[in-house]
C-alpha cells in the first residue's frame, strides 16, 4: 500500500513538473527563432536558423530602446515598492509577535481580513483615491500600493513568532542592549529566512504586476514590462501593424530572467532553525 502511493505521489510530482516546464521550454525554444520561423516550425523544436541573439538586440532596440525603459521602471517599482513592503511587513510582524498592546486581536483581525480580500476588489477605489490626490500616472500611483502586505506583515508575524525566543531578547537587555540594538543585532538575522521569503513574494507580485498599472497608468513612458509586453502583443495583432511576435516572445524571456536569477541567489537564505542552539537549557 505504501509503494503505491509511493509510486502514485511520483507520478503526480512527474506531471507537474512537466506541466511546469512546458511553458518555460518552449518560451526559450521560440525566442531562438525568426518571424518567419516562428510560423513554419513546430512549436517545440528548433527551427533552422538560431535567432537568439538577434532577437535580443532587436528587442533592446525596437522602437529607440522602449523596452530598456520599461525593465529600469519595472526594477524601480520593485525595489521602491516590493523592497518597502519588505521593510513595513519586517517591522511590523516583529512588533506584533514580541510585544503586547491594547487592540492587538483587533490588529490581527484587519490583517487576517485584508489577506482575504483580493487586490482586484480594490483596484477600482484606490484608483479614485489616487485620481482625488492627483498621482495617477505617476510611479507613485504603482509604488504606494506596492507597499502595502497584508500577507507579507502575517507571514512575518507568524515566523517572528516562532524564529526569535524570548530568551534571546531578554538576554540582549541584560547586557543593556537597546531595543533598536536587539531587533537589528540579535533579531534581524533570525528573521532572515522569513525576510528573504516575504521579499519574494512582494517582488514577484510587483514584477508581474499588471490590472494595477493598467487603469492608473495611460504614459507609455511609465509601463512596467507587463504593460508594455501586452502593447506589442496587441501590436503584433493589428491588422497593419508590425509583425513582432518573435520581439514579443524574446521579451518575455527577457522578462523572466530576473526572476530565476533572483530565486537562485537567494535561496541560500531559505533556511529553518537558525536558532537552533542559541538557547541554552
């Protein structure tokens, strides 16, 4: 009984994974290939020529490097916006898991009812609030939302909870240690797994940003990727537009591998028990 649930458990982790890597397989394959080969090919083979590296150049130059903008306003939504909510959540979630104050269950009942509603729900009124304060088609109208966590500030909660014993905390007292000084000195490496994993989720939310930018952002000169992706797409689409599917596809490509990078250098961090023996008996 055991072995075949053994064997079903790796049939079902063998389809995943195949049905996770199709895409990225053939996201890489087709950006090798020409506009003409992308149409005479099979999607998932090569095509004759290897187009790699003209399709980059081209991408990084189309229409005077527009795509080079969006990636520079895509990293700067992410590291003003994602590297913020990283910071509030951080200081937060410690503040909630070590220290007691009045309200704290009515604190956690708003941050456990606004991670169940949807960004989507609120796109709409935070539009018109930014609409009333006038930043909308700003950066700003894309950064201020991007800071705030919900689920980021509970999953720094939870984890501070549990990673940084109080015994650690009172020991750094006694040796006259500020507050300040604890939480940076003492609890912040502790935190570390949970501040890596929180900043990953916050950039990967803001990466691949998209409604939001949509209705508040109408200055192509603004886009994020996402945005500007899907108008070459539509481009690409247009009856008498240029054919730019090979751009497209390379772009997304593009568009990804910051990402992989940013999961591989940081997956070191994400490590458990790192007070393990910090505490004697």
């Amino acid at each position: 009984m055991r072995r075949r649930r053994s064997l079903l458990l790796t049939v079902l982790t063998g389809i995943m994974l195949i049905y996770s890597l199709v895409p990225l397989v053939w996201l890489i394959i087709n950006a090798t290939k020409t506009q003409p080969g992308l149409l005479d090919s099979f999607g998932l083979w090569f095509a004759g020529d290897f187009a790699l590296w003209d399709n980059i150049r081209d991408t990084l130059t189309y229409n005077n490097g527009v795509f080079v903008r969006w990636l520079l306003n895509t990293l700067l939504y992410v590291i003003v916006g994602a590297g913020g909510a990283t910071i509030l959540a951080t200081l937060g979630g410690y503040a909630l898991a070590k220290f007691d104050f009045p309200g704290k269950r009515g604190v956690f009942a708003i941050v456990i009812g606004a991670v169940a509603v949807p960004g989507t729900a609120l796109a709409v009124p935070t539009f018109l609030m930014f609409s009333k304060l006038g930043l909308t088609n700003t950066p700003w109208a894309v950064i201020i939302p991007s800071l705030i966590s919900p689920f980021g500030l509970y999953l720094m909660w939870t984890f501070a909870a549990e990673a940084i014993p109080g015994e650690l905390m009172e020991a750094a007292r006694v040796d006259g240690a500020n507050e300040f000084r604890t939480f940076l000195r003492i609890c912040v490496p502790l935190l570390a797994p949970g501040i890596v994993t929180v900043a990953l989720f916050a950039m990967v939310a803001t990466w691949n940003n998209y409604f939001l930018p949509l209705i508040m952002l109408k200055d192509p000169d603004w886009y994020p990727l996402t945005l500007g992706l899907n108008e070459w797409n539509d481009q690409a689409t247009t009856a008498g537009g240029d054919v730019i599917f090979n751009l497209v596809i390379t772009g997304s490509l593009l568009t990804i591998l910051p990402l992989l990078l940013a999961f591989l250098l940081l997956q070191r961090y994400w490590q458990s028990g790192l007070a393990t023996g910090g505490v004697k008996d």
